[in-house]
C-alpha cells in the first residue's frame, strides 16, 4: 500500500494562525469544496464535500494533512494527557511478559505472541508445552531493519507437523499483510514470499507441505476491487509462487452466483478432510457449501450447499463425525443443532442445545468430552455449562468466582483439554484449565498475573432505561463508590450497536482510567447489538437503525434526570459502525452533550457502497438501491444531517489513512462539514492518522497516545481541572 503521493506532501501545511500553546476557538480553514446534488427516490442530497472522495487529489490530501497536524497541536498541548499516557506505561511495566495468540499444536508446542515492557511489538515464541524451555522465533523489529515503518505478526499458522511455520507481516498496523515460510527445526527463512493478503495467511493442508491461502488482486486498500476480486490460490513448498494454482475466484464458478457484495472465502479442515466455501458479507447468516477434500486434485470443485442464509445459521463446529450448527431459525436467544458429516442435512438436523425463554446461548465449543457452554443474560451475566454430543444430559458448571463475563476456549475437538476465562467490568480477568472428570478449575495464567490498586473501589450498576418507545435498553454505569448525584459528574457514553456485537463485560484499564479521574462509564447497550438476542440485533438494523441512536439518546436523558450528570459534563464515544452511534445522537440531540469521539467511524453512510468495503456491509446497513433502504441510510447519515448554525458539541473525529474498512474520506467529509456548520466556538478536529489502519497503530507507544487522545479531549471539554489550558 504505497502513499508515494502523501510522501511527497509529507512536509505541506496549509496555513493555519495557530500555536502549540493556544486554546483559542481559532478554527484551521475549511476543506476545499466541490459540491454535488443526488436526487434519492424524490429526495435531494447536497454532498458539499463529494471532491473529498478522490484520496489521490493533491489538494485533498493538502487540507487533510493540515488538519491532521492542527489536531496533533491541540491534542499534544492539552494539560493532562501526557499523564495518561505514562500511567498506561507504568500498568505495562508491572509486567514481566503479556501473551497472546496462543496455538497449541497435535504434539503439545505452544506457540504465540509476546511482549514485555520494553517491548513495543510483540515477538513470535515457541515452547513445548506449557511449562517447556521458551525459544524466539521471530522478532518483526528485525524485518526490514533500515524502514521507518512498524512491522507486526499479524498472524500466523503451522504445518500439522510444527516443522513448517507461515507468518504474516503486517505494516503500520494495517491489515493488508505479506507472508514467508519458515523452517522451525533451524527458523531458516524459507525463499517463498507472498504480498497483497488481505485475509488470513496459510491454511495448511493435510500434506503439511502445501497450503491454500487468499490473495487481494492490488495492494491498494481504497481500490474497490481490493476485495470482490479475491483469489484462492495454492501452494506446494519450495515450488514457485507465481506458479501457483488458482483453486477459486467468482469466475470459476458462475453456477453459484456470487454477487459483488459477497466475498468468496475458501477454507480447509484437516481432521475432517472438509473443504467449505462461504460467500461472505456482514451477515451473520452464513451461506456454506461443503466438498471434500480429494477435489482438490480435480479441475473444479464439486460444491454442495451445506446451509443457505435462511436457515439462519450463525457459526458451526465441527466433531469428529457431526456437524453441530448455532443458529437463530425459530430461535432469537439462539440453540444449537446437529447433523452428520457424512450424510449432512440441515432439515433433518436435532436439537442438542435448546433456546432459553431469558439468555442469549453463545456460540459453543466441542472437545472430545462433549459441549461447553455459556448463556448471558442482559449481556452482563453469564453461566457456564455442559454436555453430552446428544444433547441429553446438560448441566450448570459453577466457576471459581462470579463473573459477568465467561468465555471457553480448548485445543481442539478430538482433545479433551478447556480453559474457562472470567472477567467483568472492574473484575480483571482469570484464566482456568477445567477438569470435566474431577470438576476442578487450576489457574493457569499465560500472562503475568497483575494487581490494579488504582481500579478498586468501584462499584457498577446495571439498569434498564426505557427508550423513546417504551423498550427498555440495558445500561451499565461504572464510578467510583461514593460518587454523589449531584448532576456534575463527567460521564462517558459508550456503546456500538451493529453486526449483532455484544458489548459484554471486560476488565478494561484504558476506558477504567476515566473512572480513576472521577468519571462516570456509561455503556449504553442499544438495539442494533445483540445483548438482547437476534430480535435486538434487527430491531437496529437497516430500517430500524434509528432505534440505535434514539436508545443512547434515552440513557443520556435518564443520567441527566437522575442527577448523575448534566449536558456541559457528558461525552459520546464510540468507533466504526459506532459511528453512527455517536454522530446521529449528537445530530439529532446536540445539547445533550459537551463532546463527541467518533474514532474512524461510519459518518456517510449515503455512499457507502462507493467504498470498498461497503458492499459487503449492505447486509447490515441497506442499500441505495432499495427505495425504503434508501430512505433509511439517509436517516443513519451523520454527515447529511449536519446543518448550518447549530451549535454542535466539541468533536473529535479520527480516520486511518490505511483503513480498508471504513474509508479515511467517510470522517474526513464530516468533519469538514461540522467545521462548516457548527455554530459554536467548540474546537472541530479531524486527526488523520497516516502510519494506521482500521485498528490504530501498530506499536503500544502508539494505542496509548491515541486512548489518551479520546480522555484527554473528553475530559477537557467537560471540564475536568487536569486537563484545561492553563492561559
């Protein structure tokens, strides 16, 4: 992904009568405009910003850049954001190593990712078994030593042997990523290289000596084939790469219609000799065609529909001889089937674990033993449960300590070896191997195992607030003990609401590091997610969207009547779909709040489908070619609801010039809009973050300064006395 044309830009400002130390309202100069009108089934839009859109233009990329350097000032003068940041360093000295990633292979080597404090990327290790003797293999700080560009593991995977190791490099925290092969009896490099993968690296074959893997055709992440045009290709070790065989693309296969929106994934089960085809876009109704493996040596694959997207089916695991299906049909709180891998029919399938009338089931994880489970209720509360293949026997699993938050993880289906994980809200998390047959749990930390005095006595609500409608929305709220409503608390609003998500329960130091200074967490779990089940998720989506925005817009109004809070004290913060979250409530409802971080989020949803990622996404969201679709991303759309002279909230709106999922100029249009309109001195800030991609920079240096970023302007602009200007 070559910026040649911002390289040479690098050093362009534009003129802005600003100084580092000045908290003046003076306001950088508007973004160059081009406008054009569309006419939607009778409504007119006025895109003021549409020449915004060509990230190529010089003078685009002039005004994005002086806005990007005018918020870097800003941010970096404001009193109390380097003491974030060096708090979150001290939290990342208490350890002596942070672990993840972790795959544990047939023969019991452990490999994964870790860093210690003086670690700003994390290294790739190996060990035999949890306890065995630790040896590097991989340091990506050593990748192209003379770049000024941040490498990282994006992710990696060996053969069935562990002899034979794939790792993908990713640059400066973006997602498209090169692969090479290494040897792990002597981590010799191998000559092999691969470029332009945008999803996943190697997936091995049951040879442990060729692999299939998933090619973007251009390494431009603003392309809008980057992703529709998506090749499967195959690899033998040691053969040359560009002979490889193309296994799939959408033109091999006319027969199985593939649409624009729909990116075609290919993927390979070893224990099962399986080969799965899915047409993937945002919606959770996954389309699977299955084959088996020996169509590997054919000319074509013989495709056979395994699930259609009305059967609902959400996720499926696979046993040694079942095929056990998570899925919604007839099901909102979800249950779990099953049909044989031999003879598979969802239609025939049975039931083995059933809908609960008052939790959510969540996915569930086979091991040789049978099936674990877990149910959360409001989102918040979670059990812990099992049993057998059938279906006939289940029962609860008390866990060692209370949680909000339980998640499962084992080695795989044909071993008997599970871990249960708890956390919650200000409950940090712990890990636990668990004996089925001794109904034990051991703590078995990978990490270093830490105490955070600074996050104690906090306590935590969990309310339900009834919305515009009379729905009632969950709302979680973290403080201090003691804190008093005395309607001047600084409270954060959190939340997301799209896809499904859930927003469950984690032990969060950078978001707790708002409660630390007195503030108020607020996380809203609006319709659009899936706290609630199914039903909450369609309840927010497409034609429904409106409820996401209009049930945070609810709690606000709830804390403000309550006393907790008052509108010069609350902040809106969210990212990417969550965007929508935070730009229509502040649009619709403006003197709700003092400020706004929308984090390279969804702000023009109007046109979407001209980026490239918004194809996929019309499964969520809508499409303009649908008239009442239409009419409904028109209401989700920030940017179009901005109007002249409204006094809108200080805002922060960020975009990753790297991100290949929500395009940089999508934040950019807004906020060159707001700086339009906004009718009041509240500072309008774009920070375009040119070294990052959908999920921020690569390195922690870098994710402490951009959470530092969101507190520090948050706490300034509700007015907290550590973080205002001292002129």
């Amino acid at each position: 992904m070559e910026m040649t044309t911002l390289r040479k830009i690098a050093m362009l400002t534009i003129g802005i009568t600003f100084t580092a130390n000045s908290f003046g309202q003076t306001k950088p100069s508007k973004a160059p405009s081009v406008p054009a009108t569309d006419d939607y089934y009778g409504i007119k839009i006025e895109d003021k910003y549409r020449n915004l859109e060509d990230l190529k233009n010089e003078q685009t990329l002039n005004w994005m850049k002086g806005q990007a350097d005018y918020t870097n000032s800003i941010l970096g003068s404001i009193p109390g954001r380097k003491h974030i940041i060096d708090e979150l360093t001290s939290i990342n000295k208490r350890t002596t190593e942070s672990i993840g990633g972790l795959a544990i292979l047939d023969d019991g080597t452990y490999i994964y990712l870790k860093s210690t404090p003086n670690d700003q990327i994390s290294k790739l290790y190996k060990r035999n078994g949890l306890k065995g003797k630790e040896s590097l293999i991989f340091d990506p700080e050593t990748y192209q030593k003379n770049s000024k560009d941040i490498y990282s593991v994006s992710s990696f995977s060996a053969n069935k042997s562990g002899k034979l190791i794939a790792i993908n490099i990713s640059k400066n925290g973006g997602e498209m990523s090169e692969m090479f092969l290494m040897d792990l009896t002597n981590k010799k490099i191998l000559p092999e290289k691969f470029d332009r993968l945008r999803f996943g690296g190697a997936n091995w074959l049951k040879d442990g000596n060729s692999f299939i893997y998933i090619q973007s055709p251009t390494e431009d992440v603003h392309d809008m084939n980057a992703q529709m045009d998506i090749v499967t290709k195959i690899h033998i070790v040691g053969s040359d790469v560009s002979q490889d065989k193309t296994l799939f693309t959408k033109a091999m296969y006319p027969e199985l219609n593939i649409t624009n929106e729909e990116i075609p994934f290919v993927s390979y089960d070893i224990d099962s000799n399986l080969l799965f085809f899915m047409p993937y876009t945002v919606d959770q109704n996954q389309k699977v065609y299955i084959a088996p493996g020996s169509d590997l040596n054919k000319k074509k694959i013989n495709w056979k529909l395994l699930t259609d997207r009305k059967d609902e089916v959400k996720n499926f695991i696979l046993s040694d001889k079942d095929i056990y299906m998570y899925t919604t049909l007839n099901a909102p709180k979800f249950k779990v089937i099953k049909t044989s891998i031999a003879n598979p029919n969802v239609a025939t399938a049975t039931l083995v674990i059933p809908e609960s009338s008052d939790s959510n089931l969540n996915s569930p994880i086979v091991t040789k033993d049978g099936i674990f489970y877990t149910r959360t209720k409001n989102g918040v509360e979670s059990k812990l449960y099992f049993t057998d293949f059938e279906g006939k026997k289940h029962r609860e699993i008390a866990t060692p300590k209370k949680a909000a938050t339980i998640s499962v993880t084992a080695r795989a289906p044909k071993f008997s070896d599970v871990w249960i994980s708890t956390t919650g809200w200000t409950t940090k998390g712990e890990r636990y191997r668990y004996d089925l047959k001794k109904n034990t749990f051991t703590r078995e930390q990978l990490s270093t195992i830490i105490e955070y005095p600074e996050f104690e006595n906090f306590d935590v609500e969990e309310l339900m607030v009834k919305s515009y409608d009379g729905v009632e929305v969950p709302l979680s709220i973290i403080y201090k003990k003691g804190i008093k409503k005395d309607k001047n608390n600084p409270v954060l609003f959190y939340g997301y609401g799209a896809y499904g998500a859930s927003i469950t329960p984690s032990f969060n130091t950078q978001l707790l590091l708002w409660v630390e200074r007195g503030g108020i967490l607020a996380v809203a779990h609006v319709r659009g997610g899936g706290e609630l089940g199914e039903k909450w998720h369609l309840a927010g989506q497409k034609t429904t969207k409106q409820n996401t925005w209009k049930d945070v817009i609810a709690c606000t109004e709830y804390m403000i009547n309550q006393g907790y809070t008052n509108p010069s004290k609350t902040a809106i913060y969210s990212r990417s779909a969550g965007g929508i979250f935070v730009g229509r409530a502040i649009t619709e409802r403006p003197d709700l709040y003092a400020a706004a971080i929308p984090g390279v989020g969804m702000m023009n949803t109007v046109r979407s489908e001209n980026t490239p990622n918004g194809p996929a996404n019309i499964a969520e969201f809508g499409s303009m070619k649908i008239e009442s679709e239409a009419k409904a991303l028109i209401e989700m759309d920030s940017y179009v609801h901005l109007k002249d002279g409204v006094k809108y909230p200080a805002t922060l709106t960020t975009a990753g010039f790297n991100d290949p999922r929500i395009i940089a100029w999508m934040p950019a249009k807004f906020a060159a809009r707001l700086l339009e309109a906004n009718a009041s001195n509240k500072p309008t800030l774009l920070k375009v973050d040119y070294e990052a991609g959908h999920f921020g920079g690569a390195s922690k240096t870098k994710s402490y300064e951009e959470i530092a970023d969101v507190l520090s302007f948050a706490f300034w602009q509700v007015g907290h006395p550590d973080f205002q200007p001292k002129n």
